[in-house]
C-alpha cells in the first residue's frame, strides 16, 4: 500500500531517492478522513433507527454532527484514498521502466498479496474492507495503462458515474432489490452488540459476505476502479512530481472541485431539510438526477482536496505543519488495519461496548483523539524503524527477502 517508489527532482525533496512527501500526506489526510468517518457515521450510527438515535446522548447535535461528516468526509476520503492507488500505480510503473525491470509480473503478485491481506482483514477483522476491491479492479490497470488520456478520462467517468446510474435505472424499472438476501437490523445489532468475541467475528463475517453483493460492487467497488484512472491521467501531468509547473491548473481544479462539488452537495443538503423535499425526491426522475449529481459531486470535491493539499504543500509553512500526516501515510497499511482494530475494540460487545449507545456527538472527539494516536504513533514509529509492522510483512512478500527494518 504505502510502499511508494520514489521520484527525482521532486519540490523539497533534494535526494532522488526520497518519497514524494505530497503523496505521504495526501495518503495521511485520506487514512484521517476515513478513520473519522468509519467513527462518526459508521454501523452504529448508520444502522441505528430514528427511536435508537433518540436514545442516544445529544440526539439534535448528534444530527447536525453526523451530516457535517457526510457533507465533508464520507465517500470523499474514500475517493481520495483511490486516487492514491492509481498514482502509486503509475509512479510504480514509471520507476519500474526507469530501472528497466519487469512490472506486470511483480504488479500481478503485489495485487495477489493485496487480496490475502483484504480477506482476512475482512472476514476477521473488519468486513467493510476496501483492499479486496482495490485487489481486483487493480487488475483493469494493466489493460488499460497505455490508453490516451481522454480514454483514461472518459472510462473513469463511466466507471465512476455512469455504472452507478445506469444500475439505479435498472433497478427502479424492473424493480430490483439489490440487498435482497440482508438480515434485518436486529439481527446485525445483536450481533455486533453480544459479549462474545466469537458472535462479534460472526457477523463481521457476514458483513464481509455482504460486501460481494451486487450493489456494493456496483456502487462501491467499480466506481473505485474508475477513481484509479483519473490517479493515473493525474500521474501522467505530474501534478504530484513537479507541482510548481501546475500552479494554475491545480487552483482552477481547486475553484471547480469545491466550488461546484460544494454547490450540489449544499443543494442536496438544503433538499434533505425543505420540507417538501419528499414530495419532489419521491419522482423517479428526480431521484436519479440528485444522484447522479452527488456522485459527480464526491469525485469534484476529492479532486479538490487533493489539488488544494497539493497547491499548501508548496508553501514552506503550510508544508511542515501538514508534514505531520506524512508519516501515516508512510505507514498506510499498517494504520488502515490498526483503525479497525480500534472500532472493534471500542463499539464491539466484546470490547468496551459503546455500539448504539453513543452518537457522533462523543465519537467525533473519539475519532479525533485517535486519529492524533495515530499520527503520533507512526511519528515515534518512524523514528526507530524504516517501515511499519505491515509494509515490512508487504515488502517481504513482495521481494522474497527480509527488508531493512530498524533504522542505522
């Protein structure tokens, strides 16, 4: 995951053999956005019905919170975690061609690996995993690594957006229900809530099993594969390599990404609180529009965010003060796995039990004091060794051999 080639004469970075740092925190933010999101907005939040939330502490600011998330983070962290996978592909590629070395072989074995370390953080650990996805729609990357730029574009934006939509028609035609098979509420919530560590690993089983079903491949991992064209076509105009050459185009992305992504996702905020909101979002034709939209939204907010992490990272000051997320992102793996061991361990029965118990307005200050955990965490880390725990395991599958692990 975080086992980024690196890059010659990158801004800030005099020795060609560095990481772009850019990347590190860019690939920091995203792992922040996501831990934030899994912890504000996640199955006990997301799955809780109206008379469930009311119980919970601070039921008003628990609402405004929870949308504050959504309009800010949710689905775009995971976008911009995609988008660090096509970039790191392409850069993996061009360094590859650099040392005049085989990609595609040691490629094919790095999304082998991807997939074990997927399925068993899925089905032991954490059954929402994004790393089986990425495993498998990584494979369309050596199809389609030569195409022209406007192809990688025009498939992104098909991947991306327009799978989603054409899937929405379909099922609201022909009446398709795509969580046919799903076991009621109940059943998850006793599951997550029982004591039992061995209930608990059992509908974290299921939910992984879930997550082959039809609409979380239509609407979750697909548009994923596409988010990793648009890294590539990103790759390709190094933005990330040389970003002072890209001043101009990176802040027109900034003034389109936020503004107008921010636009649609403000109106379909303001459509959630009108109250004849329901009478208009109950059309058919209407329902199809605003999602069609909100996923156009997500793709021009995440571009946003990355071209604005991009444009502060040339600012010396902006620069170390963002620095202090690149060491989780030097650590991806190793930090993405340990933020679901830290959900299982605080709403799970097995663990402290909090599920449905509390809402965002206590899990945003959870969610904030781990994500400073963590930060610190791979700082102290990164002092004593070259890699986390993880990317070492990731790097020795990868190379067959064991890597340098604590620093000289």
């Amino acid at each position: 995951m975080s086992e980024l080639p690196f890059s010659p004469n990158v801004p800030g970075v005099g020795n060609p053999l560095k990481r772009i740092q850019i990347l590190d925190i860019l690939r920091g933010m995203a792992l922040m956005g996501i831990l934030i999101v899994h912890f504000v907005t996640g199955p006990h939040w997301m799955f809780a019905d109206p008379e469930q939330r009311a119980l919970m502490p601070l039921p008003v600011i628990n609402q405004v919170l929870s949308m504050i998330v959504d309009f800010f983070f949710t689905d775009k962290s995971r976008t911009l975690f995609a988008f660090m996978f096509g970039i790191s592909f392409f850069i993996q590629l061009k360094t590859a061609q650099h040392h005049q070395k085989p990609f595609k072989q040691a490629f094919l074995w790095r999304l082998t690996i991807l997939m074990v370390l997927g399925l068993l953080h899925a089905h032991f650990l954490f059954g929402g995993d994004i790393l089986r996805y990425y495993a498998v729609g990584g494979l369309l990357l050596l199809l389609v690594y030569k195409w022209s730029s406007t192809s990688l574009l025009i498939t992104g934006l098909f991947l991306t957006i327009g799978i989603p939509f054409i899937t929405s028609i379909v099922t609201m035609v022909y009446e398709i229900n795509l969580f046919a098979g799903f076991p009621p509420m109940s059943t998850v919530h006793e599951g997550y809530m029982s004591p039992s560590f061995w209930d608990n690993l059992k509908i974290n089983h299921l939910s992984a099993l879930w997550r082959y079903n039809a609409f979380f491949l239509l609407y979750f991992a697909v548009p994923a594969t596409g988010i990793f064209l648009f890294g590539i076509w990103m790759g390709r105009r190094n933005y990330f390599q040389h970003p002072e050459k890209h001043v101009g185009e990176l802040k027109r992305f900034v003034s389109w990404g936020l503004g107008l992504g921010f636009l649609i996702q403000g109106g379909n905020l303001l459509l959630n609180v009108w109250p004849v909101s329901s009478i208009i979002m109950g059309h058919p034709v209407f329902f199809l529009i605003r999602d069609l939209l909100l996923s156009f939204s997500v793709l021009l907010v995440a571009l946003g965010y990355v071209c604005t992490l991009t444009l502060l990272c040339l600012r010396p000051g902006w620069n170390r003060f963002l620095s202090i997320l690149a060491p989780a992102g030097r650590m991806t793996l190793t930090n993405y796995v340990m933020q679901s061991v830290l959900l299982w361990w605080f709403f799970n029965g097995s663990g402290l039990g909090f599920y449905l118990k509390i809402g965002p307005s206590v899990t945003i200050f959870v969610a904030l004091a781990f994500c400073a955990l963590q930060l610190a965490c791979s700082y102290f880390w990164l002092q004593y060794f070259k890699m986390g725990p993880l990317e070492w395991v990731w790097r020795y599958a990868n190379q067959g051999k064991k890597p340098l692990f604590r620093n000289q």
